[in-house]
C-alpha cells in the first residue's frame, strides 16, 4: 500500500473544486461530518496559534483537548 500515491490522488482530485461550494460538496463527499468538523477545528488551531491565543484558551474556546492543541503548534513549528 503506497499512501503517497493515494495523499497525491487526494490532492488532485481536491485540485478540480474551482469555486468554494465545489469544495465543500468534494469534501462532504469524502468525509464524514466528525471528520469534517475536526479538520475545520484543526484549522482553527492553527489560526489562533498563529493569532498568539494560548494553548489552553484555545483548547477550552475550541472544545477540544489540550494535546490537539500541542500537535498543532508542533505542526506549525514543524512547517
């Protein structure tokens, strides 16, 4: 099984949404609302990180566990 086959098929079929609402159609095609709603929360993550709100604030703003929080900002770190 080779997943970055599988993540670069992914990319390019998300690639062929050309407007907002093709992408959300593709992406509740392929999620499940959990899946989709914990992705949207992770981009939140990033984006208060990146706003300088601490961890624990957003962790409690986001209703999500403290350790989500820390692999975001290690997934930032990491970029």
């Amino acid at each position: 099984m080779n997943t970055d086959i599988y993540i670069r098929e992914l990319v390019e079929h998300l690639l062929k949404a050309n407007d907002t609402e093709a992408m959300n159609q593709t992406l509740q095609g392929l999620l499940t609302p959990s899946e989709l709603s914990e992705i949207s929360k992770r981009l939140q993550i990033f984006k208060l990180l990146e706003a300088g709100m601490p961890q624990r604030q957003i962790a409690e703003t986001l209703g999500v566990g403290i350790a989500t929080v820390t692999r975001g900002s290690r997934a930032l770190k990491d970029k």
